[in-house]
C-alpha cells in the first residue's frame, strides 16, 4: 500500500474518538506532546479532526494550568503505571507531571494551512494555551531555564541527561510492581529496573504532597534544567505570540516570557562540553552529555558555531538520523530508547529549525534520511541510528503523522511526477 495511504491509516486506527493512541497496545491512553503531533498529521487530510484533537489535549488542563503528560480516558490494565498509581485525579484521570509543550508551534502550523476554516477553532483553545504557557513561566521556569521533576516530563524519558539527577532519587522503598512496557516490547529496547524504581519513587513524591507543583519543584526528589523543554519552550512562547497577532490579542506577556527564558540560556551552556547541557538543579552541575535536546536548540533559533561542530561530528558518526545521544559517549546504546536511537519526531521538529535558520542543506539531509528509515523498516516508535532496525511500538502515531507532514514529502512528490 501507498505509505501516505498506510500513514493515514495508521492515525485512523488510533484514533479513539477525539484523541488518538501513540500505539495499540504499549501506550493506551492519550499522551500530551503525542497528541500535537498526530493533529498536525490529521491536518493533512481532516482539518477539523486536527482541532479535535488540540481540543481533547486542553480539556484536561488543570487548575493551575498544567497540561497534563497522560490523560486516562479509558483504563487498560495493559499500562503501568496507571491513574490509581498516580493518584493525581481528574475526570478523566490524568498524570500529575506536563511534557514538552510543542503545541503552540504545532497548532500555528496546522492554523497557517487554512487560516479562514480554523480561525473560531484557534480562538477556542489559545486561551488555554496561554494558560500552560503562563504556568511553566511561573512554575517550571522559576531558575531561568525550563526545569523537569521527573525524567518522562522531558518526553526523552531515559537520556543520559537525567542520570545525575536520577543517582540522586532513592528508588529502594518503592514496593512491588509488575511492569507492563516490558511485556510488549524487548527489554532491551527499554529504561531498566534500577531506572523504573527512581521513576515510581518520584511518582510517589508527588502524589504525598497533592500534586501541588509548586512543592513537587521546591522540595522533591528530582530537579533538572532541561536544554530540550527549554527550546521548544522558547519556540513555542514565539510561535503563540504570532497566534496572539492573529487574533487582536495583546502579546506583551508572553512576548516577555520569551525574553526572559532566552536571557537564560547562558545557563544551560557548558563551555566544557561546548554545547548547551541538562543540569542538576540541586547541585548546580552539569550532566556533561550532548543529544538531541541540546540539538533543538536550532528550532529556537539559539544555535552557536561551536553547537554546529558538534551537531556535525555526532550527526556524522552515523547514517541515518540525528541521534539522541552522541554515538562517541561511552552510554551510547544504539537501541535503548533516548540512550542513542534516532526518532523521527525529535528529527521533525531539528528541520523546523533548519528550515527557519536558513539552512536548506541539513533540513534536506535530515529528510532524506528520515524518510529512508520509514520507507525501509515502517512507522516504528524510533530506529537504531546505526543500521536503521526498527525499535520500540509499531504502527506508531507520531511516525506517521511526521511522514504525513514532512519526512514523506520528496516521495510524495516523486509519485506525482511518475
Ligand atoms: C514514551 C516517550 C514519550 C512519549 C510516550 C508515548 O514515554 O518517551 O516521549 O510521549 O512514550 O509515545
């Protein structure tokens, strides 16, 4: 079958009424940063279903504002940990930690390919978005840069970056668990016991203090400056501003947001490593690690010369895709999840900057690429950047939807030609 054709279909079959599943099976429910990618991927070919999906994201807003990083709209005892573990409440219940807010930038986008059908749609939700963005300016961003109180909020749920933090967190007093990732997917392929322990431990943090979020960043186990949220951040603040134009809406605060965060960058840059680099909160130091959330520093425009010969020696190193770890750091693990893989949708967002910066050739590159490892091996989860094996979820809804919007775009383009 066609893949735009197999895209689409793969989107439909996860769609479950208004939000759709990353995957059958090993993730149930709707995830946050998930779901902006797959609207952006139903807006290719159902506007409205797109605006539907944005819409299901932000109806489970919290008071505070906090967008949450799961939403439990129909139980699967397939999926660990589920919303009693969490604890965080809800209707329907959700997870008590947000994730990387890349739905402005995602909704301007799906806003821009038909402004006049979508105009009362963005007008329905840029409120809320508002609202998000004014909590992790007050609540996450409190030290400058966009912080994290749990590994899974940066959605790089196992990178290198959290390990010192992680080393801080005690994840021995957590009880018995039966995890359920691992029964869908090879083991090898995921985070590993000692890490699931600290992750409950932090779970469980949160639900003894109410989820009050304020607390969860003054005292919890766990607080990272992470170089990923922080660019997508500062990109999304931009892109909701120019949504703010659009509508006759008074900008001011978020444009001040954005100013605020990009005067924090200095730091989140570890001259040591000569790039930008997660760091421990706590203690004030560095992970010394270079991936691909330092990477996206290009999609906000942040991008230093010494970042590009880093970008191009770790880029280098393997043919296909940017990895999510520097393949020349002693952890790399070429198909352990956020230790090493490439994922397409990590890739998307890099050719959004490329593009914006001007610089065609790498955003030409990083497609090609893309697009050989779905035309190869499916619309896997993510793809060892080493020989392009497919790894974690099949049938993965952000793959297809990336395919939809950007990686399929030369091949669609051949078969017109044909
Ligand atoms: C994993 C990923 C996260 C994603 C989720 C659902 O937890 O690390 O980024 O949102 O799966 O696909």
């Amino acid at each position: 079958m066609d893949l735009h054709e197999q895209a689409r279909q793969i989107l439909r079959q996860n769609d479950r009424g208004g939000y759709t599943l990353p995957t059958h099976g090993l993730y149930p429910y709707q995830w946050n940063w998930d779901s902006a990618f797959a609207a952006w991927g139903f807006a290719t070919f159902d506007l409205p279903r797109a605006w539907d999906e944005i819409d299901t994201l932000l109806a489970s807003q919290w008071d505070d504002g906090m967008v949450p990083h799961i939403i439990f709209h129909d139980p699967d005892p397939g999926y660990f940990p589920g919303p009693d573990v969490w604890s965080a409440g809800g209707d329907p219940a959700t997870s008590g930690i947000s994730q990387p807010p890349v739905a402005a930038t995602l909704v301007r986008l799906i806003y821009e390919m038909n402004p006049d059908a979508s105009r009362d749609r963005l007008a329905a939700v840029y409120p809320k978005l508002v609202e998000w963005h004014r909590w992790w300016h007050e609540v996450r961003c409190v030290h400058g840069p966009a912080a994290i109180v749990h590994p899974w909020e940066s959605g790089r749920d196992n990178c290198p970056d959290w390990d010192i933090g992680m080393a801080n967190v005690d994840g021995s007093k957590v009880g018995d668990y039966t995890r359920r990732d691992t029964g869908h997917v090879d083991p090898s392929m995921r985070p590993k016991k000692s890490e699931y322990d600290r992750y409950l431990a932090m779970v469980q943090f949160g639900k003894s203090v109410g989820w009050d979020q304020k607390r969860i960043v003054s005292e919890g186990p766990f607080l990272m400056a992470d170089p990923g949220i922080t660019f997508i951040l500062l990109r999304a603040h931009h892109d909701l501003a120019v949504l703010g134009h659009a509508l006759d809406q008074d900008t001011d605060e978020i444009e001040g947001w954005e100013t605020t965060l990009r005067a924090a960058l200095p730091m989140i840059w570890n001259d040591d490593l000569q790039g930008y680099d997660a760091k421990d909160l706590r203690t004030g130091k560095f992970a010394r690690f270079l991936g691909s959330g330092a990477f996206l520093a290009y999609l906000a425009n942040a991008a230093r010369p010494e970042l590009d010969t880093q970008l191009m020696r770790v880029w280098n190193a393997v043919p296909y895709g940017i990895p999510s770890a520097d393949p020349e750091a002693p952890i790399f693990d070429a198909r352990r999840y956020w230790r090493g893989p490439t994922w397409p949708v990590v890739n998307s967002l890099l050719a959004i900057g490329f593009r914006d910066m001007g610089r065609a050739d790498l955003e030409v590159r990083l497609r090609r690429e893309t697009a050989e490892l779905i035309m190869k091996n499916g619309f896997s989860e993510y793809f060892d950047p080493t020989d392009a094996t497919p790894c974690g979820g099949a049938n993965f809804t952000w793959t297809a939807a990336i395919w939809l919007t950007w990686a399929g775009q030369d091949y669609e383009q051949a078969k017109g030609a044909a």
